[in-house]
C-alpha cells in the first residue's frame, strides 16, 4: 500500500521549479544567440531571425551597456550579463515562491 503525502507547500514548490525553469529557458536563449553570432551564423536564416526576435527583447536594458570596442566582446558581455540576470532572478524569486 502506498501513501501519498499531501503538504500545503507541495504547491509552492512547484511553483518554484517552474520560475527557476522559466529563468532557465530565458538564460539558454540568450546564451544560444550568443553562439549563433560567434560562430557567424547566417542572419537571413530562420532559425536564427526567431533566435534574435526572443534575445532582444530578453536582454532588456543590456545591449549597449559596455562597449568594449569589440563587437564579439561586447555581445558576449552585454548578453551574458542578461543571462545571468535571468539566472539570478529566478532563482530569487523561486525561494522567495518556495518559503
């Protein structure tokens, strides 16, 4: 005989994976137009035009911020860091979920 647990925080818990999941997806998707620009992906392409359309507007305030003087350096500084803020946040917001 099994016995399932209930518990009120099962949900929050829950809850909390899926922002972190979230923030995850968020984070990968920046890392992979990151990738798609380093190794000179073609920009006509579709795959990368629909890459580029969820980047953009992820990276929020980030583009732009540094400018290096490299064009591949600053992508990858000003991108990442909005990888690692979408890391950041999540898992914040997943603790916060999961108290």
């Amino acid at each position: 005989m099994s016995r399932w647990r209930t518990s009120t925080r099962s949900g929050s818990y829950t809850a909390a994976r899926v922002i972190h999941g979230v923030g995850a997806v968020f984070a990968l998707i920046e890392v992979i137009y990151i990738l798609m620009n380093l190794f000179g992906a073609n920009p006509a392409n579709a795959l990368f035009k629909f890459i580029q359309q969820l980047a953009e507007p992820l990276a929020l305030f980030f583009p732009g911020l540094f400018q290096l003087g490299n064009a591949n350096l600053d992508l990858i500084v000003n991108y990442g860091l909005a990888a690692v803020f979408w890391l950041v946040v999540a898992n914040l917001l997943a603790r916060v979920v999961a108290r």
